[in-house]
C-alpha cells in the first residue's frame, strides 16, 4: 500500500515537473517581437539623433559662412575707408603744394602787380565831354578834356586835375554864369580815391576863369559856378582805366587814364 502511494506521489511529481517546465521556457516569436519592437524604436531614434547632428551641423557652417562673409566685408569697409582717407591727405597736400607754388612764383607776382597796380602812380587821361547843354544850343563844340594826376599817394588817396575847352560855334556866346565869353573852358581839381580796380573821383572848379575863387566877387559881379563833377573808373586792361562822371551843368564825362607806377620814384 505504501508503496503504491509512492509510485503514485512520484508519478504525480513527474506530471506537475512536465507541466512546469513549458511554462519556464520563453516564448520565442514574444521574444523576437520585442527585439524587433526595440530596434525599430532604437532606428528612429538614431535618425533623429542623426538629424539633429546634420541640421546643428548646417547650422554651424552656416553661422561661421556668415562669420567669414562679415569679417570680409569689415576688412573690405576698412580697406575702402582707409583708402578715401588716404585720398583726401593726399588732395589736401597737393592743394598746400599748389598754394605754396602759387605764393612762392615770381611769375605770379609779377602777373598780379600787372594786373593791379599798387603804390604811387602817376595817371594821364583824355577824354570828351558829349552831353554839355551848350552844345544842344549850338553855342560850342564838344569839349575835349585833359587830365594828369597822381594816384595810391597815401593809403589810396590820390589827386586829379582835369581841363575842359570847347570852341564857339557861333561867336562869343553867354554861357550858364551869365558872361560873354568866346569859348567853353573850365579847369577843376579834386581828390581820387583807388580800391582793387576801382578808382573815383570828385573835382570842382575853383581857379579857372569862371572858377569858384575867381568868379567870385569879380568887378562884373558875376559870381562862378565852380564847375564840379563826381566819377567813376575801372582798371579793364593792366592800368588802363575806363571812367564816366556826371555833373549838373555839363551833363556826362567820358574819360580813358593810364595809370604808370612810379616804383621807387616817390
């Protein structure tokens, strides 16, 4: 009896070991799905490992492509700036150069003495006086007029004598003072003032016939109207000056002067 219970203890062991041992043993289709289940989510995480390298990557060549890119064009900005600056000291120093050469020429000097005269000058002119009302009355010709002077004296002031004549056309004739006189004629004397190319003038008759002075208490009491006239002169051609004046009495004046330095004379 016992042993019948023992062979059937045993047989029994035996069938529940059997039936263990399926159990125990791995199933290997799970097994494999999991292997393949955990490379495929091993593969995409590769690729995106893989993909975020390449785009940093890019970005990085990008980023040092615009690196370079700006340091070139800085240096090419710099290039550029340093040549203008080195442009302008160079035109600056010409223009000093030119200046210099300029100031330090006897050519120039001698060309700008020509042009504008300065110091002491005597002056001689010849002129006509086209507007004097007797002419229009058909008492006189058209007076010629004859100056001398002298110019730039002291600080530009100068002096300025001027004869005036016209013939009768007609016989004697009574002129604006109220005598009967046989010819036009007046005599003035005035200051002249020059500045650069410009010279003017202003005169009064004071000793001539019907001058000022003279005219003035005369047995006939015929008081002189002491001729007088302001004008105006232009240096146009290396002391050649051209010049008008005007007066009441005798209307305009028209005048040429040559203007001759004096140098060391005065």
């Amino acid at each position: 009896m016992k042993y019948i219970f023992s062979t059937m203890l045993m047989v029994m062991s035996v069938l529940a070991f059997g039936q263990e041992v399926p159990t125990n043993t791995p199933d290997t289709s799970a097994v494999e799905s999991t292997e393949a289940a955990a490379i495929e989510s091993t593969e995409p995480n590769i690729e995106s490992t893989e993909s975020t390298e390449s785009t940093e990557s890019a970005e990085s060549a990008e980023s040092a492509e615009s690196v370079e890119e700006s340091a070139t064009e800085t240096a090419e900005d710099e290039g550029a700036l340093e040549t203008l600056q080195k442009a302008l000291v160079e035109e600056e120093q010409t223009v000093a150069e030119d200046s210099d050469s300029e100031e330090d020429s006897p050519d120039a000097d001698i060309e700008d003495s020509e042009d504008l005269v300065s110091g002491p000058s005597l002056v001689i002119g010849l002129g006509v006086l086209p507007t004097h009302s007797d002419i229009g009355k058909g008492n006189i010709s058209t007076p010629l007029r004859f100056s001398i002077g002298a110019d730039d004296l002291f600080s530009g002031f100068g002096l300025i004598a001027l004869y005036e004549r016209g013939s009768a056309v007609n016989g004697p004739y009574v002129d604006n003072d109220g005598g009967l006189v046989d010819n036009y004629a007046r005599f003035t004397l005035g200051p002249t003032y020059r500045f650069n190319k410009f010279r003017v003038s202003a005169a009064i008759d004071l000793f001539g016939p019907k001058g000022f002075f003279l005219a003035s208490g005369a047995d006939d009491g015929i008081v002189g109207s002491g001729r007088k006239f302001i004008g105006v002169s232009y240096d146009v051609f290396k002391g050649f000056y051209v010049g008008v004046d005007f007066s009441a009495y005798a209307g305009i004046g028209v005048m040429l002067n040559y203007s001759i330095p004096l140098g060391g004379v005065l």
